[in-house]
C-alpha cells in the first residue's frame, strides 16, 4: 500500500520520523511538499524565505533522486491537493511533523477530517520540528510556561528520541505527479548577501560549526563583530536540520559551549508553547498592555530612519543594514534595535515585527513575535523596563567598531570609541561624513518612554 508523507517545516531526509514510518508500513510513498495558498495569504512567504524554500525544494528533490524517488510539489489549498494526491496515487494514510500553531492545527484538523471522509487516516509525528512540543511539559497551574528559567530546567530533563538517518530507497509510485521545480531561485526582493538553503548545506554547517565554532559559543555569541554565532536558524526554521538532532550532537561534544548552545535551542521550544497556548500573542500584548505607542501616524519618519539603517546610532544603522543585505541579523544586534524602537522612540513593537519578518530569512511567528514582545516590555521578560542604552550596548559588544565599520561605510574611517558616537565629532569633521544626526536624544526618549509607561520620571 501507498502512504503520503507530507513535508512541512521539515524539509530533510534526515532524522525524519514521518517518512522513516510511512516506509516502515508502506510499500511506496509520495513525498509531498503543497505551496499552501493559506501561508501565501498570509503574509509569510515574503521574498527571501521564498527563495530559500526554493533552495530547500530542489535539494529534497535532489536527496530523493539519488534514493530512487522525487519529491511532488503541488500548489493550492493544501487539504485539498493533499485529498487530491492520496486518490491519484491510492494512498490509505498521511504522515506529517505536528506543528503546534494555531494555523497549523486548523489546517490539520481540516485535513483530518477531510481524509477520514474518504476512509483514510492521518498520522501526525511529534518531535520533528522542535525538542519538546508544545504542552509537553507545563507547570502545575497552567497550560504554559510563562517565564523561561522554570521551562528550561523542565525541558532540559525530557528525554529525547532516538535519531533516525536517511533512508536508502524511497520508492515513490509512478501516479505521483506534481509541478516542475523552478530551475532557479528566484530573487525579487531579495537580499543580495542572502545565504543559500537545502538539507545538504544545512548539514554541512552544523558540522562546521560543531568543529570550529560551538567550543567558544558561551564567551563569543554575544560578540557583534566576531560573528561567532552558528547560523543555523534558517536552516532549523525550514526543517532542513532536525533540532534534536542538532540536540543531540550539541550533548555528545559536551563542554560550556555546547550546553549554553542548546540553551538558546530551548528559547526557541519556549516561545513555541508560549504561541501555542496564547494564538493572539503573535499581534496582541501577552502580559502587560500599552496603547500609547507611537505609530506610523505619529512617528513615520523615525520609523523611516529605523527601517533604512539612517538613525545616527551607528551600531543600530549597522544591524538594520545587515538585515537588508543578508536577511539575517545576530541575536544582540535584533536586541538592541528592537529596544531603540520600542524604548527609545517609543514605537509599536508590532510594526518592527513586521520589518523583522519581512526581511529574516529565519523569520518565524513565535520566535519573531515573543522576542519582540519580550524586548518591549509586554511580553516574558521578567524586567520589562529595561532599556538597552545604543551607545553602552556598542561599546560593550562592539568594542573596536569592526561591525559598525563593515556596514556602515560612512564611518569607516573612525575608530572606536569615536565610531559610536560621531556626533562628538568637530562639526566640520561631521559634516563631511554623510552620516545623519541622531533622530533622538537618549534622554529624552527615556523620558517619553518613562512617562508612556508611568514609571519613575
Ligand atoms: P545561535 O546563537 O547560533 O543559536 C542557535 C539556535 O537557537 C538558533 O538558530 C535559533 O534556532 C535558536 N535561538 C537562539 N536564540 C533564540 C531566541 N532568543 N529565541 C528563539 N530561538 C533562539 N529567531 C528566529 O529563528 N526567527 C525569528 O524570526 C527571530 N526573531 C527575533 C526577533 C528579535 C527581536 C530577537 C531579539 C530575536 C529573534 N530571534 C529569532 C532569535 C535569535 O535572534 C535568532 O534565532 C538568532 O540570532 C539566529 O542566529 P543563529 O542561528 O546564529 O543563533
């Protein structure tokens, strides 16, 4: 008998507990992967990630090629083209990864039903795209974890699956028919520096980076001009890597770096069962409300300024720039920008979302979302009046200027402390720059910000 594997945010061959048990009971399978019109709608295939899905598309293919099959690409309402392939192909069962979100699961519970109608049956796999699904572990009084210290602690003890390698044949049957692939990615509206995706770079990376980088992971991560993170969030986003795996290999090479790595994969469960359990907080504040923002009515031109990299905080432009041009941005970098909008212009956290989501090749609705929230003060952040100083945060975690100087090139020529702070600058030497004037003063965005939130003046 035949079974449909449905690939969703889990674009590998690797550790991949849908397809290694639809082989294990079917003769053949059709590995399936629907352009859902739904996702389309919605705003989430912006150009970058669309690219890089089209990388990962066309190395799936590649994987399965070599493994006798080929990958289906359909486009359309996804329950519907997946009832259409099951009839085609006379497939009696779907295996698909959980997801968690709301979208997700009223599109499967769509599917469920529509499939049982016609004597089939869905099977849905946990542990696929994340560590710990969402609603695993709770606290004794709630369907969620509001605060990350008491979840990690928690998620650190779940035990993990066993990992699975790729399958040697993937017999896919003749009836299964899709779209042809693109031969190219495409590349409208993407970032020139954008990084390419697919399971095969994916693995390479992790194990790059599990020889060259992981061991300083917990002393260099937060290091701007060092670029010492792993930058496998795009990777892990698609599903291209298996965050348990990931998990697990991060474990067996042991050591400080290591563990503080795999803490970060914990904050990526974390805000999953956050979203999970509270849909709404993808647009809606969590914990704490503010509705005196400044908005695109009231600020647009220093929205404007942050948005394009021209606020005349150098390290802010710097990780705005880099965001434009790689669609990526390191974590301190997305930290500090968000805390300059939200804090320091006193902006709606969602319209930096928004930007944020438009341009990260990683980008994803919970880790995207909550951490936004989180730096705004409405969100987990167990101190939501902080504010993160663009000067102080420059100096601490650019200290030689090196991350300003390499996207900012007005300022190439300062050196630190001086390339912070170019306002300092004899007006003269200034001008010359071409490098704006700051759009705030620091003190008096603190002001509005200690006013908006009624905290001490
Ligand atoms: P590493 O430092 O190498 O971390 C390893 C992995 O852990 C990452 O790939 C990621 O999957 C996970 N991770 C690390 N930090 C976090 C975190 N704070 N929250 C959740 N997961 C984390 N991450 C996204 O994947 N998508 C987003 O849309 C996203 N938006 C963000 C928005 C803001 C305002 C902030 C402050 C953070 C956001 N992050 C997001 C989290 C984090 O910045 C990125 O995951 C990280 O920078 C990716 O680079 P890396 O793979 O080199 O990370």
């Amino acid at each position: 008998h035949v079974s449909v594997v449905l690939f969703t945010a889990d674009l590998r061959l690797h550790d991949h507990p849908p397809l290694r048990a639809a082989l294990a009971s079917a003769d053949a399978v059709v590995p399936l992967f629907v352009r859902d019109r739904g996702v389309e709608a919605a705003g989430f295939a912006a150009p970058n990630r669309r690219a890089f899905l089209d990388d990962c598309l066309a190395d799936l293919d590649a994987g399965l090629r070599k493994r006798g099959g080929r990958l289906v690409v359909r486009s359309g309402d996804l329950v519907e083209e997946v009832c259409r392939v099951a009839t085609e192909t006379g497939a009696d069962s779907v295996h698909m990864a959980a997801d968690g979100s709301a979208f997700a699961t009223r599109r499967e519970r769509r599917l469920r039903t529509a499939l049982e109608r016609s004597g089939r049956w869905l099977v849905v796999h946990d542990a696929v795209t994340v560590v710990v699904p969402p609603g695993l572990v709770t606290p004794a009084a709630s369907d969620h974890y509001a605060v990350f210290t008491p979840y990690h602690r928690q998620w650190a003890r779940v035990p993990l699956r066993q990992v699975y390698g790729a399958p040697r044949t993937v017999p896919v049957p003749e009836e299964a028919r899709g779209e042809p692939l693109p031969a190219h990615r495409g590349t409208d509206g993407t970032s020139p520096g954008l990084p390419p995706g697919g399971e095969t770079r994916a693995r390479a990376a992790l194990t790059a980076y599990g020889r060259h980088g992981l061991d300083s992971y917990d002393t260099t991560h937060d290091d701007l001009s060092a670029d010492a993170t792993s930058r496998l969030s795009a990777h892990l986003h698609f599903g291209t890597l298996s965050p348990v795996e990931v998990v697990h290999r991060a474990r067996r090479h042991g050591g400080p770096g290591a563990e503080a790595f795999v803490r970060q994969l914990a904050w990526r469960d974390f805000h999953r069962q956050v979203l999970a359990a509270r849909p709404a907080a993808a647009h809606a504040d969590y914990r704490t409300r503010h509705d005196r923002w400044r908005t695109e009515d009231t600020a647009s031109g220093d929205i404007d300024a942050w948005r394009e990299g021209r606020t005349g905080y150098p390290v802010v432009d710097a990780a705005m720039r880099q965001l434009r041009h790689e669609g990526w941005m390191h974590n301190r970098a997305r930290l500090l920008t968000a805390s300059f909008l939200t804090k320091s212009l006193y902006v709606d956290w969602r319209i930096g979302a928004a930007h944020f989501l438009h341009w990260l090749v990683d980008g994803d609705l919970a880790n995207n979302q909550l951490n936004w929230q989180w730096m705004a003060g409405t969100g987990n952040d167990t101190r939501p009046n902080r504010v993160l100083n663009p000067v102080t945060q420059a100096r601490k975690y650019d200290p030689r200027g090196a991350y300003v100087r390499r996207w900012v090139p007005e300022l190439a020529e300062l050196e630190a402390p001086l390339v912070h702070v170019p306002w300092r600058l004899p007006e003269a030497d200034r001008a010359g720059l071409g490098y704006p004037a700051p759009v705030v003063d620091l003190a008096d965005g603190l002001g509005r910000f200690r006013r908006a939130r009624g905290t001490r003046p």
